[in-house]
C-alpha cells in the first residue's frame, strides 16, 4: 500500500489538501500534518502515530516537507533514517505531489531514482508566464514550444493501409477547460499519454486561446490541435494506432461529431461540461450540467458508444453515462 504524508508549518498542508482532492479525488491514502499553530496536534505524537501505520514489508511512504531546514523536515529525517519503504522530499510543489502520486495510481511502485526524477521533472514546471512576446530568451521556452508544437503527419512516413495490431489506445473526453491541470498532471498519467488531440473549430482561430492550451500541456506529451473536421481525418489514419492518444472536445455535440466517424476510439469519458455554459442547465453528475440539447446529443453517443462513461478523475467511481439517460 502506498502512503503519503504532506507535513508543513502552518495550515500549508490544509490548504494543498483541498487542493489535491479537486485534482486526485480522496481515493489515495494522505495524511496532512500542520505544525507550530495553536490548534495543531502534538509533532511528535502525529509522526510517532503516522510512522507506526507503516508496515515495513507491504507499504511504501512518500513524506513532502516544506522546507528542506526546517524542524519539520528534520523531525521527519530522525523519524525515516534507515527505513527503506520511506521516502523524504523536503521543498514541494504541487506537480511534483500529483506526479509522485499519480504513480501510485498506476500501481508503480518507488524507489530513489524514480524519486529523483519526479524532483527534477518538478523543477520544470517552474516557469515564468511570458506576458510581453519575445521577452524571456530562455533554453525552456524553446524545449516547451518544441514538445508542444502543432505537428502534421510527416509526408515522408507512409500511411499505413491497415490498422495495426497494438495494446495502445484511444481516449476521448469532454472536458469543456480542454487541457488544464487534471488531465496535465493526473489523465495524462492514467492513460500513459504519448500525445493530447485538441478537437475545436475556435481553438484554432484563435492564437490566444491556443497559446493558453500550449502552456498547460504536460511535459514530453505532443500536443496537437485540429479543427473537428480535421481531427477526424487525423484520429482515422491507421497510424494513430501507435500511440496512446487522449482527444479532447469541449462538448458533448462535439464529441458525438467525433464519434460518429471515427473508428477506433477505445473509450468515451465525460468529465467536466456545463459550468461555464449559460441557461437552463441539468444536473446529472458533480461535474455534468447538460442544457436541452446537450441532453439530446448525450442520448445519441451512448447511442453510438454505449460504454460511454461519467468519470471527473481515475480515482472517482465511475459511472455510464446511458444510466443518466431519459
């Protein structure tokens, strides 16, 4: 079993808790620990009590600190020196506990070089917003818009003439934000993405828009972004079957588009949609408010996809959307 302990001074820990379960759902087994308030429970009785729900031949424990100096962290090291199930990182940022976490989900186990890396990935997320183009001339900045560049079929690879057998697959979500942090930091993670297909006809009319999408990509995952009309030409060349390949649409009209004439898509997901549409709206999920004809358009894909699902995050339950259905 995996565990995690999240340990500041202050409140830092209850506010990255609220945090984290909008991101990873409650699923996962975290403790939050405050320290040096007047409400805080005793240091060392929370350590002592924390560390003893550990057994040392079937858990693994990853404990974050705020601050690599701080009594905290050092509290935590006299705690763990010897123990190899338990691992310490002092400084954190929240990409750095979702990847760490997302792991766990997977069913990976740690071990200190996957540790390492998770750090050194985490140091690049730290990133300054460019707000005046052409500003900052930064090695980053090339390597991000490298990784996330719009790219073409390359005319010089064949087209395959058959989909080829493979145990990649194929995931589209209605997610109305597109690509934001749930599916940068936790989808991107479940699904072993290769490459993000971004499916909307405003989305690439407008530089901003895209841009904004560019800057919440995941590092390492290919990030394309197609008109709908162009994003089925794409999805239907047998050579998206090499790839783990997360297409997202902004709503579910959208998504019955998409389905409708592509082929091989492995699994439909509805995520968010309908919190930042006006008018009468539904209810059918947390995370799912559907107008009228939102509605309608729901009932055709589970038409066409009837394992068609309701799910916010991979550690939420998840539920078919036809149950849902009038």
């Amino acid at each position: 079993m995996k565990k995690f302990l999240i340990a500041a001074h202050g409140n830092l820990a209850l506010g990255i808790k609220s945090t984290l379960e909008l991101f990873l759902g409650d699923a996962l087994d975290f403790t939050y620990l405050t320290a040096y308030t007047d409400d805080a429970p005793n240091l060392e009785e929370a350590l002592e009590n924390f560390f003893s729900s550990i057994d040392e031949q079937t858990d693994q424990a990853v404990i974050f600190t705020d601050l690599y100096g701080g009594s905290v962290s050092q509290k935590i090291a006299m705690k763990a020196i010897g123990k190899t199930n338990v691992f310490v990182i002092a400084g954190m940022n929240l990409p750095l506990i979702m990847e760490t976490a997302s792991l766990a989900l997977s069913g990976e186990d740690y071990d200190n070089d996957k540790i390492a890396k998770l750090i050194t990935g985490a140091r690049q997320e730290l990133k300054q917003v460019e707000l005046v183009a052409g500003t900052l001339k930064t090695d980053t900045a090339e390597t991000e818009q490298e990784m996330t560049e719009t790219v073409t079929l390359a005319s010089s690879t064949p087209a395959l003439t058959e989909r080829p057998e493979t145990n990649k697959h194929m995931t589209m979500r209605v997610d109305e934000r597109l690509i934001h942090g749930q599916v940068a930091m936790v989808w991107s993670k479940a699904l072993k993405l290769d490459g993000i297909v971004v499916a909307n006809d405003e989305v690439v009319k407008n530089q901003m828009q895209e841009n904004a999408l560019r800057m919440a990509a995941p590092n390492g995952i290919k990030v394309i972004m197609r008109s709908l009309d162009d994003s089925i030409t794409l999805l239907n060349d047998h050579r998206s079957a090499t790839k783990n390949l997360l297409v997202l649409v902004r709503t579910v009209k959208d998504a019955v588009t998409i389905a409708a004439k592509v082929a091989y898509l492995d699994r439909i997901n509805v995520g968010n949609v309908g919190k930042m549409v006006e008018g009468d709206k539904k209810k059918l999920a947390p995370t799912v408010l559907l107008t009228p004809s939102e509605e309608v358009a729901l009932k055709t894909l589970t038409e066409i996809c009837p394992e068609t699902d309701f799910q916010m995050v991979p550690t939420d339950k998840k539920e078919l959307a036809k149950d849902f259905v009038l």
